[in-house]
C-alpha cells in the first residue's frame, strides 16, 4: 500500500529550521558572514540562531583569525570574553577593512601628512617603514627614516608621532648608524616599545681591542610619551651582541637570526642569550636541512612556546 498521497499540494517538504540545532550549527560553520546576515532575513527561528555565540566566534575564527588576516583590537581581549555581538562587530567590521585594503580604489578612513625635515644640508630622507604602536588605540605611530647623504656611515632617523596631535610634530626622535633590523615591542605594558639591531660601535671596538666592523649589536628603547623634549623622550636600555636580522620583540623575548637561519632567543633585560633554535636536520646529515617553509613552521611552533616562557 502506498503512503504517498495523491494530491500534490498535500506533500510537505521540510524547512530548514526542522533541522537539530546541532546540524544547524554544522551548517552555519560553512557559511560566510554574508550568508550569515541573509539567513538572518528568512525566518524568526532562524533570525534568533544566527545571534548565536558559537555562530560568531566560528565565523570570526574560521574566516578571519585562522587565515591570518587583520582583525582590529582582537588582541586587545580574548576572544573567550566577548560577547556574541562583539565577535560579529568584529568579524563584520574586519571584512569591511579587507574588502575595503584590497579594492582596486580603497577609500582612506582617515588621512594624516607628516614631514620628516633633513637634518643636514643636502640630507634626501627616505621613510623606510612605520609602525603602529600595539595597544594604544592606533595613537602613536613609529617611522624609520633613511636620511641619505651618499656616504656611509649611513645615518637614520626613529620618530614617534602622535596622531591626535593638531601640529602632526614628531613627540620623540633618536638618530643612529649603520642600522640592521628593527622591530617593535609587542607587548604594550612593556617598558622597552623598539629594538635597533646595528654594527658596534667603533669607539666600543677601539676600546675593545675588537678588528671586525660588522659585529650586530642590539638595543633596547624604552619611550617617555609625556617627554617634552622630543630628542629625550627615547631612552637606551641594555646593549648586547646580537643578530643582523630581528626576529621577534614580545616582553623582554628577543628572537634574531643571521645567514645561519638558527633563531637565537635573548632576554632583553639582562642582553643574555638563553636559547639557539636549530634548523630541524634530515637523517642528522649536517649538509641536508629541510627546506625553508618547513623550518618556519618548526619557527613557529618554537615560537609559541617561547612567547609563554619566564626568564
């Protein structure tokens, strides 16, 4: 006997929200953020699902923080704090900057002009990088400037600006030579915000009875932001032997690394060299490493463990 009745109108096909809510959740972790909102417009049960807390924090790690890219002030608290509409706020706001970085004619949200004076005549200065200082509400900006003068020793330029400041004036300058590597604290409770990685002083050698000239040493700069002498407001920490090529700065963690590719760990507090992270050998034959991606992926791992350890 057959169950199927014969009037086609009669036949019910099943919704979308007759589903579990677990299979529901499955669904929704394939969904884009679009496809989210839209799935919010069909229905009252499934308009009460997509506020869900699990939907927002898998979308906003699964789209966003899995694939490395930028979510702004997602480091500032755990993503376990948040609540259900500050990871959608996130995860929205987060697509709009990339869609927004990546358009063929991105709009500028805000635009700030700041000018770099030579410090010499005939001085061509050159912006190297900028860096955003972590943790401070994207207030205070770090930029390294080359200034070119055609001959060596080279000299360049560190300022921090404060972008809330109406005369755009650098608050902190500090001038060095023959510079290597720099990196940025990213800790923004430590003490010490930037490192310079440069050649030794030829004085220190001098003094030292030392015949190299390319010897990388690094030092640690602390920053007085309410300093009202701007050529003050960096102050030295500890100098130590180091690296040409910095690595990482978080804390008092200083990761650096030369033509060697091993990854030696320091405290920033005492210069000490604590750690050397080798390049992972194949079969122990020192003529065989493994190719570059996978010794960054052992880098990493290294590094995750490092970042929690306490000198």
């Amino acid at each position: 006997m057959s169950l199927t009745p014969h009037n086609p109108e009669l036949i019910v096909m099943p919704h979308l929200d007759d589903l579990p809510l677990e299979v529901l959740l499955v669904v929704l972790r394939d969904l884009t953020v679009d496809d989210i909102i839209a799935l919010r417009l069909t229905c009252k049960a499934l308009h009460a699902l997509t506020y869900a807390r699990s939907v927002w924090h898998d979308a906003l790690y699964l789209h966003l923080v899995s694939r490395g890219l930028p979510v702004p002030k997602v480091r500032e608290r755990s993503l376990a704090s948040l609540s259900s509409g500050e990871l959608e706020d996130l995860a929205r706001g987060a697509l709009r900057l990339r869609k927004n970085w990546t358009s063929p004619t991105p709009i500028p949200m805000r635009s700030y002009q700041l000018s770099v004076a030579p410090q010499a005549s005939g001085a061509r200065p050159r912006v190297l990088a900028l860096f955003p200082l972590p943790g401070r509400g994207n207030r205070y900006l770090i930029s390294l400037t080359l200034l070119d003068q055609g001959a060596r020793p080279r000299t360049y330029k560190i300022d921090c600006w404060d972008l809330r400041s109406p005369d755009r004036s650098a608050i902190a300058t500090y001038k060095c030579k023959d510079l290597f590597s720099t990196a940025v604290n990213a800790d923004p409770h430590h003490s010490h915000v930037f490192s310079i990685t440069r050649r030794t002083d030829f004085r220190l050698m001098k003094r030292n009875n030392s015949n190299t000239n390319t010897s990388p040493v690094t030092t640690v700069l602390g920053l007085d932001l309410n300093c009202a002498v701007a050529e003050d407001a960096f102050t030295e920490g500890v100098t130590f032997p180091s690296f040409k090529h910095s690595l990482l700065f978080r804390g008092s963690t200083f990761l650096a690394t030369d033509a060697s590719h091993h990854v030696r760990v320091f405290n920033t507090e005492t210069g000490l060299l604590h750690y050397v992270l080798r390049t992972p050998l194949i079969h122990e034959d020192l003529t065989i490493q493994l190719d570059v991606s996978f010794a960054f992926f052992f880098f990493d791992e290294a590094e995750r463990e490092v970042a929690n350890m306490e000198f």
